[in-house]
C-alpha cells in the first residue's frame, strides 16, 4: 500500500510538471504572436497641414498627412485629390472634367526635405461621371519582412462612366524606392438573374513583377487589402 501511495505521488508530480511546462510553452508563444503583432505596423503618426514644413509642395487637396520613423529616417507621407475640376494643362474634346490624385513621399535629413518618390493618376475630359480617389482608411504602413524599412500601402479606384460598369483599381506599395503595383477593377453589383442569384461585374486582378517576384508576404497583404474593399 505504501509502494502505491509512493507510485501515485511520483506521478502526480511528473504530470503537474508537464502541465506547467504546457502553460510556459503556450504563455511564450502567445507573447512572441503579439510580439510580430506589435513589430508588423510602424507608429505613424498623423500630420495636420498646418504643421507640414513649410517648403513641403503638392497639387490638390489634403486627404492624410502623417510621419514616422525607420531605418531611413523621418518619413512624411501626405495624399491628396483635386476634385472634379476643369485642368487647362489638358485637351478637352468632349467638354468634359478631370480628376486627378497624388502621394508623395518625403524624407527628412537635417531639417531638409528630400523627395524620394511621387504616385500621379487622373481621369481627363470626361463628360459622364468621373471619379479619382483613394479608398477610404486603405493607407497602411507596415515592416512585414522586419527588415526596419517601412512598406507604404496606397489604394485608389478611378473611372469615367456614365452606367454601372466596374472601376479601375489599384494597390501601389513602395519599400523604399521599390515600387509594387497589383491593378484590376472593383467588383460591383450588376442584379439578379432569372434563378435569382446575384450577378456582379469586375473583381479580376494582375500582380506586377515585382509582386510576384517578391516576398509571400506582401502579396498576401495586397490581395486582403483587395478583397477587403472589392466592393
């Protein structure tokens, strides 16, 4: 009786060690997850106009303004769209309007601006309903490869059309001057057929080379960042 009593509380011990052992092995690996969580974003912080230096240039409207800092250094981003207006640097056939956005991106050494890179599209002339824009709370900075070097993430769409045709869309990424570019159209709802399923138009896409000769990670962030917001 006394040997099993012996025997039971050897086990008793082995298995409460295992268990405690289990807890500290899944207690590490829940603080390493929220670890890569936590080094997956930059800190960015936004930027109101009236703080951006004063020598900083762009057309159009603000839409974001914001800083942070990597191995670079202090980067400023800013976005901006003009609306629909009338550019008198383009030719008007049609009597139609324009639109056009922009993303710049800036470094900051020794209180000097540095421009390292500027995105420019636009829709010209169009006498229908036009719209160039970013979508709406798609501008991300990131370090998925933790390589200290920020990943600037840039989504628009723009069209010219009078129906309900899909419009063009774009992620432009940029690592440093690297730039990355997966283009296509949204998907939009076009009705119901006769079995009264849905029917939609647009949703297709194509990675550019440097997406698809790039790292796994990036592409997967892209095609989220796109279904996302297909609609």
């Amino acid at each position: 009786m006394k040997k099993q009593l012996i025997f039971f509380v050897i086990i008793y011990g082995m298995l409460t060690s295992c268990k405690q052992e289990s807890n500290e092995v899944k207690t590490k690996l829940k603080n390493e997850e929220l670890l890569n969580t936590k080094t997956e974003s930059m800190v960015i912080t936004k930027i109101d106009s009236s703080e951006l230096p004063k020598s900083l240039k762009y057309s159009g409207f603000i839409k974001n303004a914001v800083r942070w800092n990597d191995n670079q250094g202090e980067n400023i981003l800013i976005t901006t769209e003009t609306g629909i207006y009338t550019n008198e640097k383009f030719e008007h056939e049609n009597d139609g309007s324009d639109a056009e956005l922009y993303a710049y991106h800036f470094i900051v050494k020794d209180n000097e601006l540095f421009q390292t890179w500027q995105v420019y599209d636009y829709i010209k002339d169009c006498s229908v309903d036009i719209e160039a824009t970013f979508v709406k709370n798609t501008l991300q900075v990131t370090d998925l490869d933790k390589n200290g070097i920020a990943e600037i993430w840039l989504m628009y769409k723009k069209v010219c059309h009078g129906d309900v045709s899909p419009s063009e869309m774009k992620v432009i990424m940029y690592e440093g001057n690297k730039k990355f570019a997966m283009r296509g159209e949204n998907k939009v709802f076009a009705g119901i057929d006769n079995n009264g399923k849905k029917q939609f138009y647009g949703g297709e896409y194509k990675f550019d080379k440097e997406f698809k000769n790039g790292s796994r990670v990036f592409k997967n962030y892209a095609l989220n960042l796109w279904n996302k917001n297909i609609m």
